[in-house]
C-alpha cells in the first residue's frame, strides 16, 4: 500500500484491529481513527513513512491493548493522551522515529 491513510477508516467503527505495517504510507496518522474507539484493540502502522506527529485522539482508543507506530518518521513530543490507554495496553511501540521528550506518565 502507498499514499497516505485514508481518514474514512475512522467512519469503520466495527473494527476490532487494523494492521497496515510493512506499506509504504506516507503523510499524517489521520487524528479521526481515534473514532474508532469502541471496539478497536489492536492498531499496527509501524515499519511506513509516516510523518508530522502523533495525533492526541489516538488517546481515544481505550479498548487499545497494542499500539505499534515504530519505524516511521513521526515527530515531536509523544501526547499526554496516549497515558489514558494505560489500563489495557500491554504493548506500546514508538521507536525508530524522531519523537521527542519522555513517555506520558
């Protein structure tokens, strides 16, 4: 897969994992996959060439328990958001990218 991810995923609300790792997507993670919040448990967009920062919304994905944006290009500081998924999320991946400051506590 190429191009960048299509916001409309967002609007898929009965997904329960999304996988797209090993593409070559490029451009923003979409803030609106943070609709995905109800059923979603596994989102995999690592090893791509994703770009810009991550989106706070993601923090929405409660149900989240893998997390998986390694080996992209993402910048800036990781969201205080993403501290809301610490009850279920057993695995959080962020490496290989130019993210900087600390995890969220």
């Amino acid at each position: 897969l190429t191009e960048k991810i299509p916001s409309q995923l967002g609007l898929l609300t009965e997904l329960d994992g999304l996988n797209l790792e090993d593409n070559t997507l490029t451009g923003a993670i979409p803030g609106d996959l943070g609709l995905l919040s109800e059923l979603l448990t596994d989102l995999r967009l690592g090893s791509n060439e994703l770009t810009e920062k991550i989106p706070s919304q993601l923090g929405l994905l409660t149900e989240l328990d893998g997390l998986n944006l390694e080996d992209n290009t993402l910048t800036g500081a990781i969201p205080g958001d993403l501290g809301l998924l610490s009850e279920l999320l057993t695995d959080l991946r962020l490496g290989s990218n130019e993210l900087t400051e600390k995890i969220p506590s």
